[in-house]
C-alpha cells in the first residue's frame, strides 16, 4: 500500500486551460472551424479537441485553399503578425487564443525592435512560440536554444537585448544571460519566462522532498515538461509517462509515489494515471 500524492499547480496552465476550453466551445458553436496546428504539445489533448469537431490545419495553405473551413482558430503559442495577416485576407473568421504572457512577449518584442533593437531570443528553434515570436522582429535578431551557441555567437548586434520562450528553464536563462553579458556589456535582458512553469516546478521539487517516487504526465514533445522532469529526477527516482498503461507495477518498497505534469497536460490524463495507481494498490 502506498500513497499517492498529487503536486500543486499540476497539469494545464492559465494559458493553455483557456485555449483548450474556448476552442472547444467555439467547435460547438462554430461548425467547419479549424486550427492551425496542436492546441499544445499533447496527444491526449489533441485527440479530445478533435472529438468535438474540430480540424487541424499543418499550415495556413491547408486552410486558405478548403472552402469548407469557415473559422480559424490561433492556438495558445501564437503566431507571426504575417500569418495573422494572411488569414485575415482569406475572409475567414479568426478566433484569436494566444496565451496572454505569450502575447506580451510579442508586443514586447515588437516595441524593442522598433526602439532599434536586435533581438536574441532564448528558445527552441523550431518551437512555434518562438516562431511567432521572431515574426514580430523588424531588426536583426537571431535565436539561440544552448550554452554553446551563445558562447560561439560573433554576430554583430546593435543595442541587443535577450528574451526567452516563456516555458523555458529558469537557471538555463541566467546562465545563457551571464554567457552574452561577458560577450556584450550593454546587453539589456526582459526576463520573459512564464511564472506557471516556474511554480508547477517549484511545487514538484517540494513534493520530491517527501515521497519515494515522482511519475511526471505529459507529452514527450511537451518542452514545459521535459524541463519539469529533467529538474525533478536530479533529486528523487522519477518516471516520465504519457499513459497510464505504462505504469505496470509499483515496486512494495515504494511507500508514497508523487504525482507532476507539465501545463500542457490536461486532467483527465492526470485522473487517468490516479486511477490506475490505486488498481494497483
């Protein structure tokens, strides 16, 4: 018998809670709606947003060409003003669900390069938060995601100043900040990183103090919870799991397992991984 102990700030995030609840409102109120792309980094999520009716869209080319597709919906990471633009010239209806924080990153952004600026954005490359991002750039910027490319980076920036992808790690940040300060002495660094994130890893931490096992829910492409688990299995035996059928047995020395997930994870799949342990009990 063991106990099962969930973390606070757990699974979907402000952001992500109000994208996945309002896409799905407006599939039942808006029929040949789209979205263009994964409402988040979650098949489980997903899946449930195609239940109600929605499409997915991999690209806007998809969209503007199907006569069928009435609405489109942003979801939470946001995209480019060009994108925007180009939806809004197909005379589609846009059900705009950007994240607020990311949100402010974009006008953020846009202001310092229009201040004369050149941006470095801390992120993953391909990620589509930092894609939507750099649209916003009107001066020179360039994106960096590891320490190494920050001390190879030779590029000759004007007044830079360093802002992040919000679901990055927070002492990855200062470190990559620390890096191009020794490089460029006038940089000017926004700390953009999301709280959410931040808490639910917080949280995390403080829960591995007290438990045997941490199982951390969430999506292997989910970025918010790769970090969440790499932070959380420096300090206890940890499990990263997508599904509750991978959870086969609970070892009988294990006393109390602790339970995270990233905020891209929605309840149900945290609920289901719940019920499963206690089968197991």
């Amino acid at each position: 018998m063991f106990d099962i102990i969930v973390a606070e700030n757990a699974g979907f995030c402000m952001g992500v809670k109000n994208a996945f609840d309002k896409a799905i409102e407006i599939a039942e109120l808006h029929p040949n709606t789209a979205i263009l792309g994964d409402i988040v980094h979650n098949r489980f999520a997903v899946n449930k947003i195609a239940e109600s009716g929605l499409m997915v869209a991999e690209n806007i080319s998809d969209i503007a060409e199907n006569p069928g597709i009435k609405n489109v919906i942003v979801r939470a990471h946001g995209i480019t003003p060009q994108t925007y633009h180009f939806l809004e010239d197909t005379g589609k209806e846009i059900f705009d669900l950007t994240c607020p924080i990311v949100k402010k990153v974009q006008l953020l952004t846009k202001q310092l390069s229009q201040d004369g600026h050149d941006i470095i954005i801390f992120g993953k490359k391909d990620h589509p938060e930092v894609l939507g991002i750099s649209g916003y750039c009107s001066s020179d910027f360039v994106i960096i995601s590891c320490d190494k490319e920050a001390e190879l980076l030779s590029k000759q920036l004007k007044s830079p100043v360093l802002i992040s992808q919000t679901t990055m790690n927070k002492e990855h940040f200062k470190r990559i900040q620390n890096i191009l300060q020794s490089n460029y002495p006038d940089l000017k660094v926004h700390n953009t990183l999301c709280r959410n994130p931040q808490r639910t890893q917080e949280s995390a931490l403080a829960l591995a103090e007290k438990v045997d096992l941490v199982i951390v829910i969430g999506d292997k492409k989910s970025s918010n919870t790769h970090s969440l688990y790499e932070r959380i299995r420096a300090k206890v035996s940890t499990l990263f799991i997508e599904d509750c059928n991978e959870i086969i047995s609970v070892d009988k020395s294990i006393k109390s397992v602790g339970l995270t997930a990233g905020c891209s994870t929605p309840d149900f799949q945290i609920e289901a991984v719940i019920k499963k342990l206690r089968e197991l009990q």
